[in-house]
C-alpha cells in the first residue's frame, strides 16, 4: 500500500493552526504555572490574544481568497467564503463567550468549581474554594472545542468530519462537569451528554461507514460524482446518508435526538450553556448546510421528507414544552431546540438562499443567546449571610426585574422579542430570509408551520417580559434575589444588544456579508 | 427635504429620549407636550404643501434602499388618504397628552407613559406612509411593543391580562400576514425594490395564490380593525388600559386596519378582494348590529364605547368592500371622522373615572345639574357617535350606506339598523349617567377643568367645522380613492 502524503496549505489553516495551538499551549501552563491567580492571567489572555489573532487571520484570508477558495487539505478541507465566514462567525461569539468564561464576582468567585476532583459538599471542595483554588483548564479546553468546530466547518470529508466532530465534543463533555454550584446537576448533565454523544457518534461513524462500504468514497466531491452512476435508492447509501444526518441532528438538537438538551443546557455552568447553544448549533448548522447541499441534496434519495419531519417536529415540540417550563434555563433550552427547528426550515429552499439565510439566522440567534445566557449569570439567589448565592432559575424570581434592573430587564426583553422575531430586532430578519428561502422552493406548508410555532414561543417569551415588568418583585426570602453586575457580563450584554437591534434595524451589511459567502465549493477534483 | 422621515424621526427621537435620559423626567409632560406640537407643526406644513390637484398620486416621495438583498426600501410618500391619517395622529396624540396632564404618576412613570406615546405616534406617522410593503409590516408589528408596554403598565386591575391578549392577538394575525409578505417577493418581479407597493401594483397572479395571500393580509387587518369575530381583544384593552391609551388605539391606530384594506388589499389583491367581497360584507354587517346590540348590553363605559367602534368599523369595511366611489371615499372619510368622535367619548369617559373612579354607567346619575358644561360636551361627542347631522360622522355614514346601495342593498338595509341602535345606546348612556335626581355623591362632582377643555373642545370643533362643510376633507380623498377603484375593478369588473 502506497502512502502519499497530503498535500497541505499550512496558510489557509492558519485560524485554525491559532486556536488549536493556543489550546495546546493553555494544557502546557497549566502544567508550568503553579499559582493560580498568574496562571488564570496568562489563560485569558493567552485565549483573547489568540482569539483576535484567529479573527484576524481569517479576515485577511477572505479579502485574499476568492472564487473556488483554497484546497487545503489534499480535498478534505475546503478553505472558501462559506467556510471562512462560519469561522469568522464562530470567532466572534467566542470572543464573547470568553468574556462569560472569564467573568468573576465581586468576589472573585468564577462560574466554574475550584476543584474538579473534589466530590461536591466534601472538605477537600471546602478547602478548596478557602486556598483561593482556580479552574483555569477551561479557557484550553474551550480553544480546543472551536477549533475542533472551526474544522467542522471547513471539513468537506466524512472521516474528517467525524473527527472534527469529536475533537469539539470531547472537549465539551469535561467543561460541561465543572459548574461551581449545583455540582451534582452539572455531574449528571456531563455523564447525560457523553452517553448520548458518544452513541450518535458511533450513529454517525456507522453511517460514514456503510457509505464508504456502498461507494468506496468519503469525499463530498467523489460521492455527489457517484450520484451519476448510482441509484437513487441504493439502500446502504440510504442508511449510511440517514445516520450521517443523525449524528448532526444529534448536535443540532433537532427532535428527536433533542433529549440531552434541557438537562445539559440546564447543568451546565451558564457561559458554557451560552458556548454550547451559540457556537455548537451553529457549527452543527454549517456542516449540515455542508453535507445537505454538498452532496445529498444532489443524489435524488428524497431525504427532503425526513428534514421537513423533523423540522416541523422541533419547531413545534421545542415550541410548546417550553410553555411549560419554570426554570429559566431550560425554557431558553427548549427555545433552542425551537430554534434549531426554523434553522432546518431553510433546508427545504435552494442552496444559496439556504446557505445565506441561515448563516444570518445562526448570528441572529447566537448573539441573542450569548446575551440572554450572560443575564442569567447576573440574576442571582441571595444567600442567608447576604452574599450572592447560585443563579437564580425559578421563573418566579424574576419577577419584578424590570424595576429593579431596568437595563437588564430591557436588555433581556430585546433578546426573547428577537428570539420571538419581533421586527426591529435582529430575529425578525433572521426569520425573514430562512422563510424566504423555504418559499422560494415552494416550501410555504413548512413557513406555515413555521409561523405557528412562532406564535407559540411568542407566548412564553412575552410571559417573562410580563414577569419582568408587570409583575411585583416577590418579597419573601426564599425569592429574594441580587443582582450584582458583573464586568464580563455587562460588556456581553451591551455589546449583544446593541449588535441585535443594529442587526434589525440596518441589516443590510452583513446580509450582503453572508450572501457573497453563500457559494459552496464542493466539486474540487 | 424628507419631511416624511423627520416626521417619522422626531416623536421617535423624542420618545426614546424620555425613556432613557433621567435627566428629562421632572418636566417630562411638557417635553413630550412640545414634541407633539412641533410635529403638529411638521403636519401643517405638509398640508400646506400637499398638490390638492394631485392628491391621488403620492406625494412627498422618498425611497432609499433599507435592505437592497430581501427588496425592502425606506420608501415614504403619501396621497390624500394617508395624510388625513397622519393629520388625525397629529392632532389627536397632543390632546391625549392634555387630557392625561393631571394623571397620579411619579416623574419616572410619567415619563414612561408619555415617551411610549410618542414612540407610539411615530410609528403612527411611519405606517400612514409606508410605501414599502415590507417597511409597513415592519412598523405595523413593531409598533405592538410601545403598545404592549402601554396597555401592560398603565392601567386597570386586569392590564396584565388584557396586554396579552392584545398581543397574542395581533401577533398572530402579523405572524399570518408574514406569510404572505414573505410569499410577495417570490411572485412579485423581486430585485431591490421587490417590496415597493408600485412594484407589487398589477401583477397577474394565480387566483388560488392572489386569494391566498389577500386572505392574509385580511385577516391581520380584520384583528386590527377590529371586526367580528377577531373583535374580542378590544373590550378587555379598552376596560383595561387608561382612556388615553384607548382613545390612541382606537381612533388611530385601529384605522390601520382599514387603511390597510384599502391601500393594499383592494391593491395588491384586486381580483381576490373582489372574490372576497360578499363574504366580508357579510361579517362587516355582522359587526355592526352586533357590536351595537352588545354596546347596548354594556354598563361598563369603556366596553361600551369599544364595541360601538366595532359597530362604526363595520361600517367603514362595509363601504370599503362595496366598491363604489362613494362609499369607498365615505368609508375613508370616516375612518378620519369616527377618529374625532370616539377618541372624544373615551377621554371624556376616563374624565368621568378620574372623578368616581368607576367606569360603571349604574354608579352615576343626575350629572346634568352638578356639571353642566361637561354634561354638554358629552352630549354633543356622543351625538356625533351616533351620527347626528351637523356633525361630522354623519356625512361619512351617510355616503357609505348611500354609496353601497346599489352595490349591496341588503347589507345596507340591515346596517340602517345599527345607526338606529346607535341612537339607543348613546342616548341610553347620556340617560343614565347625566339625567334623573343628582345622587349624594355625584352632587360635589368637579365641572369640566380648562385644561379638560383644552383636550376636547378642539376635536368638536373640527366636528362641526366637517359636519358643516364636509368638502373641506372629502376633497383629499376623492382622488385617492378613485385610483384605488380603478385598480380594484380592474379587469372583468
């Protein structure tokens, strides 16, 4: 067996090369560097330098890079604008999630335990917290996860696909683990995601699997060639196409592989939730965007009726459960399965509207989400000695807060009417072209759904917006709530305010951003 | 000079400024009292320089491309039947302010309360202009925030309830209609100005889809009208909301329900609002005898006034969905006269609360000798509400049903019947609250103040001044109205 050496275009990957060295880096300080405080310094800023660095870069490359883009990987990684632009996307709301990460009370109390090892109430957990202990394997941890997803994105091969797929789950599982407070919920969360994860995983390697058994290709290029040759309903490539679509469900939070969802997003520590619903289902979404029009879209299979099922099953589930929600967390959990549902919605129009439209809905949503989640961190229990205790989640205790942080509370009502795609905000337009793109291929049962579920969530966004506002803050102890503002948080929550209604208002630069990128490259042979 | 945009741009200016700057707080109502005025002035001036030869094209033109990659466009012009509109917004939010100055809020809710009226008022002005299909939905859902947080904070008991309900209520009837807008570009000719209503105007669609979209449209307009059975949300706001709120929603902002039908159903939609026709004159007829025999089955005031403005609205969509020049033009003309005439009864209703407290008709009595001026001035706006002559809604009614005649001469038989259930249940109302002995309580009752006066004496002034010589706002509309029959009757008509 001859071995050939793949041809590599060390340039193209530069974001990439950043942000996964950078994380190699951060495991290295965490093994040189022995005080805490020096050692969270270095991590941040290790992380933010690479961060812009990787923004940068991948800015650069899209002003150099045009037409077909760059083959960077001998044919399994495709460097072009659509792939340049998710990264581009994904940098930016890890910026801010950074931010979230980074944050710290008053305090100096950080979102993540002092010591992970420590069973949760122990002395050692005691001990712990009173020497000043800090968690800093995050920020690597956190590296490593985007530019696994930064891969994922770019990958226009099933095996790397898998790969990349991996590279940011693994990371995952562990940060989800290391919430500082309700440890045992986050513990359960962790163990929840990795059984799932790992099972649609090997879902998802089965199926690369059968396909690579029925065609002898994993390339996106060589299998939409081999559309040609095969038929259109040759049942191991069926099989292995609906499992390969399993596995990005699965990540994507489309019902019914949603169940992970609320009790992950809930036991997460908050910034990593925001982290996981921003930046994972967006990355989710690029790479179906990817596989769907890359390759299957092509092969007359008629996988369309699988995706409209699904899309109208999480629009509608996502929708309605969260009617029912009383904990904040998960309400916004099932906002964003409700979410991924109209991402898919985009899938049953033509590529390029596809393509744009839901790379603006993924920004949209994703800002919204960071800062929704960063005004969950600031709204807090009060605890007995009066110092700030855990978040608080119980819808109740929200009551009231529009009068007693009027900027927060109005913040977060821009973020649920742009969740509810109320127009001015950035939702609205978001909406507005994933539906224009349906309809343009004749999708309109689908938007009608669509516009149903929308008038569902509607309803449990403007009830928090009643709670908020129209309701009395509850004036027992159990319910008393702090809201302490914290710097991290406050900069995301303006930041993501301010880009929502600028998104609503004035959309058209990015729009015309993610319509020049909506060009996939997949025919390279 | 895009006196549109700065029309738009000033109350919304003004209305974020008093939310957000503390600073402004203390003097609140009578910055808010100037930036009204000074719009009012803004109006005038376009009055004046409104071409009354032209008044069926629009005017005052400007279009600058908003979202060039979806076809949307800032696009703002008006003819006459849009200017009358944004007049009656013009004068009618400065007198609300007048007529709440004396409401119990300390300086912050002063300020919120005011500052969402102006906010509310821009978009007011933005929608009566909006030549952009996509721009006017825009405005016409983004204005259900201002609205919510109005009728959600200020208020009755049930406010909370009633805010609700109003917005699930229009959402779902925007959320329709998005559909269809977003349907619109696809089978428009698409491009930068997809959205344009002149680049909409004349396309030759299916008739399956050019009825599926009119059946959008029209249903997010019949929620907003309101017309039967979408009408429900009305009473609970107006029961609910102050009387200033109501008095906005009512006589301006529910017109956009029918400024709708007209400039865009009977438009964009001309066979299929012709197809419709006998269906929604049935349901306009329909909401007139009801609402007035509920309005007459009412001891709440503020319920009561509600459902004779479903009553009225049935009327305008009777006349607009009749086809004819008369009716059409009578139909606009009282959307701008039904806007003086109930916004009068509901200010003078939340007068009467603000002195009793109640908005229960059985609670007062004999008013006529305690408070005779306000008695007076209650007689005549609710003799206009029941379309006496001399005042101005009487015209408009009277061109409707004369106009619709012989279009739909049993509709218009039936409707007569409302006008007379009017006059039984304003008169009943009078009867109750201002006739008989004067009760204990109601003896000490204050008298119209000069400020109350101030906020509804203008609007029978003008009342008078249109009952008398209707021609003075009928000339604006007559055109207008016109060019929207020619399209409406198209071909095969």
């Amino acid at each position: 067996m001859n071995f050939t050496a793949p041809v590599i275009d060390w340039i193209a990957l530069l974001p990439i090369l950043i942000v996964l060295g950078a994380g190699a880096l951060g495991v290295l300080l965490e093994a040189l560097i022995r005080v805490p405080a020096t050692r969270r310094t270095l991590q941040v800023a290790l992380s933010a330098i690479a961060l812009v660095a990787a923004l940068a870069s991948v800015i650069a490359l899209s002003v150099t890079i045009d037409g077909p883009g760059v083959d960077a990987v001998s044919r399994m990684v495709s460097i072009d604008r659509q792939s340049l632009l998710w990264q581009g996307i994904l940098l930016v709301l890890a910026l801010l999630s950074l931010l979230l990460f980074a944050d710290r009370t008053r305090t100096r109390e950080t979102a993540f335990t002092p010591l992970a090892s420590a069973s949760p109430g122990s002395v050692d957990e005691a001990l712990a917290r009173r020497k000043g202990l800090e968690l800093t394997e995050v920020f690597p941890l956190a590296l490593l996860s985007l530019g696994g997803m930064m891969l994922f994105v770019a990958t226009t091969e099933l095996v790397l696909l898998f790969v990349a797929l991996e590279m940011f789950s693994l990371p995952l599982y562990i940060i989800v683990a290391i919430a500082r407070r309700r440890r045992l919920l986050a513990q359960e969360a962790a163990v929840k995601y990795f059984l799932l994860g790992a099972f649609a995983s090997a879902v998802f390697l089965f199926g690369v699997a059968l396909v690579y058994g029925a065609l002898v290709r994993t390339g996106f290029a060589e299998i939409s060639l081999m559309a040609a040759v095969i038929g259109s309903r040759d049942e191991l490539v069926l099989v292995g196409f609906v499992f390969v679509l399993v596995g990005l469900l699965f990540k994507l939070g489309a019902v019914p592989f949603h169940q992970w969802t609320p009790d992950v997003y809930e036991g997460a520590p908050t910034p990593v939730t925001a982290f996981m619903a921003a930046l994972v289902k967006g990355a989710a979404a690029a790479a179906l965007l990817r596989v769907w029009f890359g390759f299957m879209y092509r092969l007359e299979l008629e996988l369309d009726w699988i995706v409209w099922a699904v899309a109208i099953a999480t629009m509608l589930l996502g929708s309605i459960v969260a009617l029912r929600q009383t904990s904040i967390k998960r309400m916004l959990a099932y906002s964003s399965i409700g979410h991924a549902g109209f991402i898919l919605v985009a899938l049953a129009g033509p590529g390029d509207l596809a393509l744009s439209s839901v790379a603006f809905y993924v920004i949209a949503y994703g800002l919204a989400t960071l800062g929704a989640f960063a005004v969950v961190t600031q709204v807090r229990e009060r605890t007995e000695d009066g110092s700030l205790g855990a978040e608080a989640w119980r819808l109740g205790q929200w009551a009231g807060l529009g009068k007693r942080s009027p900027l927060l509370a109005a913040a977060m009502a821009l973020f649920l009417l742009s969740f509810a795609g109320i127009p001015l905000t950035a939702g609205f337009i978001g909406k507005f072209v994933v539906f224009g793109a349906a309809v343009a291929d004749g999708g309109w049962p689908l938007v009608l759904i669509a516009v149903i579920a929308s008038a569902i969530a509607a309803f449990f966004y403007v009830r928090l917006i009643v709670l908020m506002y129209f309701t009395d803050a509850p004036d027992d102890v159990e319910n008393a709530v702090a809201v302490e503002p914290t710097r991290g948080a406050s900069v995301v929550v303006a930041v993501t305010a301010v880009a929502t209604l600028v998104l609503g208002v004035v959309p058209s630069w990015v729009l015309s951003l993610t319509q020049d990128a909506a060009v996939l490259v997949v025919s390279r042979l | 000079m895009p006196l549109l945009t700065i029309l738009v741009a000033l109350p919304a200016l003004g209305g974020l400024l008093l939310l957000t700057v503390p600073g402004l707080r203390a003097r609140a109502r009578e910055f808010a009292l100037g930036v009204t005025v000074l719009e009012l002035a803004g109006v005038v001036a376009l009055l004046v320089g409104f071409d009354l030869s032209a008044a069926g094209d629009i005017q005052f033109a400007e279009t600058y491309a908003w979202i060039p990659q979806i076809g949307a466009s800032w696009a703002l012009g008006v003819n006459g039947i849009g200017l009358s509109l944004i007049v009656l917004a013009a004068v009618l939010t400065p007198l609300v302010l007048v007529a709440g100055w004396k409401l119990p809020d300390e300086p912050a809710r002063a300020a919120r309360y005011v500052g969402l009226i102006l906010v509310s008022q821009a978009f007011m002005v933005g929608i009566f202009a909006a030549r952009d299909v996509l721009l006017f939905y825009v405005l016409f859902e983004a204005m259900l925030i201002p609205l919510y947080f109005l009728i959600g904070s200020f208020g009755g008991e049930q406010r909370r309830y009633a805010a609700v309900k109003f917005l699930i209520y229009s959402l779902a009837g925007g959320l329709i209609m998005l559909v269809a807008v977003v349907a619109l570009y696809f089978v428009g000719p698409g491009g930068e100005q997809a959205f344009l209503i002149d680049s909409l105007t004349g396309l030759e669609l299916a008739p399956v889809t050019e009825r599926l979209l009119f059946v959008a449209f029209f249903i997010a307009f019949a929620i907003k009208a309101p017309m039967v059975p979408v009408h429900t949300w009305l009473p609970t706001v107006a029961e609910n909301a102050r009387a200033g709120t109501t008095a906005l929603l009512v006589a301006v902002l529910d017109k956009i329900g029918t400024f709708g039908m007209i400039t865009l159903c009977l438009v964009l939609f001309p066979n299929a609002s012709r197809w419709a026709a006998p269906v929604v004159v049935g349901f306009a007829v329909l909401s007139v005898i009801y609402g007035a025999l509920l309005a007459i089955g009412q001891d709440n005031m503020l319920r009561l006034v509600s459902f004779t403005s479903v009553s009225h609205f049935g009327i305008m969509i009777l006349g607009i969905f009749a086809f004819q020049q008369t009716s059409v033009e009578g139909a606009a003309l009282y959307m701008f006269n039904h806007g003086l005439s109930t916004a009068g009864l509901f200010l003078l209703v939340g007068f009467l609360i603000e002195r009793h407290g109640t908005p229960s008709v059985t609670a007062y009595g004999g008013l006529q000798k305690a408070v005779p001026v306000l008695a007076g001035t209650f007689l005549i706006v609710g003799l206009s509400a029941l379309s006496l002559p001399g005042l101005s809604p009487f015209v408009s009614e009277i061109m409707v049903l004369v106009g619709a005649w012989s279009a739909v001469p049993v509709a218009v038989i039936i409707s007569v019947l409302g006008v007379v259930l009017a006059a039984l249940y304003i008169l009943l109302m009078y009867q109750k609250l201002f006739t008989g002995p004067t009760p204990e309580a109601m003896a000490g009752t204050a008298e119209l103040s000069l400020r109350e006066r101030v906020a509804i004496w203008p609007l029978i002034a003008l009342m008078l001044l249109l009952g008398f010589v209707p021609a003075l706002a009928i000339q604006y509309l007559t055109e207008p109205v016109a060019a929207v029959l020619a399209i409406a009757q198209g071909v095969g008509a």
